[in-house]
C-alpha cells in the first residue's frame, strides 16, 4: 500500500504556493462497520481518481456532546485504538480501488468526527461525508457531524448518502442553485469545476414565488401577465448571477432554468434526474450546524443524488482549488 502521513502530506501542500486540483480527497471514517460506510468510501475513492489525487481517512475518536448524550462510556484511550482498527479496515479496502500511483494517509484524532474533517479541510480539494439513513430521533441523539461539517469547512463538502444507487441511464449532468442575492459565487465557480472533471453539462437552477401567501386575508393571486413579468425577472436575476463565471471551462455547456416554487423544493425536484447538485451554505457566521441554511439542510435531507455544500468564500492559498493546477 502507498502510505504518507497526514503530517508530511501537509508539509508538501504549504511548499506550493496555490493548491492544486491534486490536492487530497478527505473522507470521514466514523465507527460504524464497512458495510455502513462503504458508499461515502467509494465515492471518495473516486473522486481520488478522477482528480489525480491522493486519499485521507479522518477519524475523530471523541464522541460528539448532545443533550441525550453526555458522557462516553469508554477511555480515551480505548476509543482511539477502536478508532485506528476500523480506519485500517477502511484503508485496506480502499487500497484495491484506489491508482496505484496514488497514496493514502490515515489519521485518527481526539477530536470529534465534525472537528477532525474541518481541522484538516483547508489542504483538501474535496471533503467527503457519508449520511446513514437513520430516524430524525436518533439523529438527535447522536448529533448531526455531516451538518457540522458542512457549516464550517473550508473545502467544499459532498455528502453521499448510504443506499443511493442509480444507473447512468437515470442521471446526468451537474446542477447548481444560484440565489438572487449574489451568494453563491463560490457554489456556481465549484459546480463548474466539477462539470469540467466529469465532462458533463452545467444547469443552474434558480426558484422564484409570487409574493403573499395565497391564505392571506384579501390576497389576490397574481394574473397571468405578473406572472410573466415575475418569471422574466427571475430569468435575469439567474442570467445576471453568472455574469463572469466559468471563464475557465468555456467547453462546459451551461443551460439555465427558473423554477417556481421554494428554493428547497425546486432542487430536490432537479436532484432526481442530476449526477451532482451544489449548493452554498448560508452567509452567516456558522455555529454548530446553524451556519448550514435551512436550504442547504433540506436539500442535504432529501435530495436524490450527491449534493456539495460550498463556504461561501476559499481561503487566499486553497480559494478554487479545484480549477488550478
């Protein structure tokens, strides 16, 4: 097996003054057995491949404090070496799928699942997560890491969830959802990019509503005329939001679309027929899983294919890595 260390995979990264499109895919091991994880595993390894780059196991040991769960029954130190066992596990089997030429480094911290992927996410081109298909209660209990992840990397972030398995034939292409206030720059250059590694087209994908609820007391719904003049105005809010992008990849064919309705709803609709859906978190400063925007976490709940959350902004050394080289 072709092993480096986390440590000396960085030293190589901070030598290079732009990180490139080869810089690691970071995957998150949690302590759920291979058969659990084996989907979210997958997906990183290719991505690995596709991108030339090498491939991070992250295991975070700690468990995460929620309110039904405070206290871990194990040692410190038991906890890290289960937590070495089952990334041995994952990294043996990741070795059969991964290019030769391709190296894998292992790591497991005392940090919490979340903490270990976002403390290691400003040298990866690509955080991958896994999302189990377990019941909302349980998902309480036991704390959202996906979502934590996805509110405080500094990497984009996909999340694959266990169990989705579709054929080429059903899907195709990558969807972006662009907002009308000028947020999502960084989710349009990254869905881009990855249009351009998968040699797919890009749709960007923007909702529009009439306004006032129609159970509003004296409302009075829109005629067919405003309602023309709402779709045409949300056709030039989309075509106006990708002004300036994909100056890098003009062999990417980009169509665009207006869907009426809420956001959430119109990606969840595109995500059935997409290979990929890119989003951006929200604006605001992210606090646990809170920075994520209700958008990004209905999408992230409920979409049909891999979604990538995006920060809003890229460090100045990792800012669109994935187009440089």
């Amino acid at each position: 097996m072709n092993q480096m260390t986390p440590e000396s995979a960085r030293a190589t990264l901070s030598t290079r003054e732009k990180t490139p499109i080869d810089a690691p895919v970071v995957v998150g091991i949690s302590d759920a057995p291979l058969a659990e994880q084996r989907d979210a595993l997958d997906y990183a390894v290719a991505e690995a491949n596709r991108r030339g780059s090498d491939l991070w196991l992250v295991h975070g040991s700690e468990p995460l404090v929620t309110l039904t769960a405070l206290s871990p029954a194990t040692t410190v130190s038991e906890r890290h070496l289960a937590g070495q066992e089952i990334v041995e596990v994952m990294s043996d089997y990741a070795a059969g799928r991964l290019d030769p030429a391709r190296k894998i480094a292992t790591e497991v911290t005392e940090d919490t699942g979340a903490g270990a992927m976002v403390g290691v996410s400003h040298v990866a081109s690509l955080v991958v997560c896994g999302r189990r298909a377990i019941s909302a209660a349980r998902r309480w209990h036991t704390g959202s890491t996906t979502g934590r992840v996805c509110a405080q990397s500094h990497a984009p972030v996909v999340v694959v969830k266990s169990g989705l398995h579709r054929t080429d034939a059903d899907v195709g292409g990558v969807f972006v959802g662009v907002d009308g206030h000028g947020h999502s720059a960084v989710a349009i250059e990254t869905a881009f990019s990855e249009a351009a590694l998968r040699g797919e087209g890009l749709t960007a994908v923007h909702a529009w509503q009439a306004p006032g609820p129609p159970e509003a007391t004296g409302y009075i719904s829109p005629d067919e005329e405003e309602l023309a003049l709402l779709r045409d105005k949300a056709k030039d809010r989309l075509a106006r939001a990708m002004v300036g992008h994909g100056a890098e990849h003009p062999e990417v064919a980009v169509s665009q679309r207006v869907i009426r309705g809420p956001a959430a709803a119109a990606l969840i609709s595109v995500s059935r027929s997409a290979d990929l859906l890119v989003v951006g978190r929200h604006a605001g400063h992210a606090v646990g899983s809170v920075g994520l925007g209700s958008v990004a976490r209905r999408a992230l709940r409920h979409a049909e294919c891999p979604v990538i959350v995006t920060p809003t902004s890229r460090p100045a050394r990792g800012a669109r890595r994935s187009e440089r080289s």
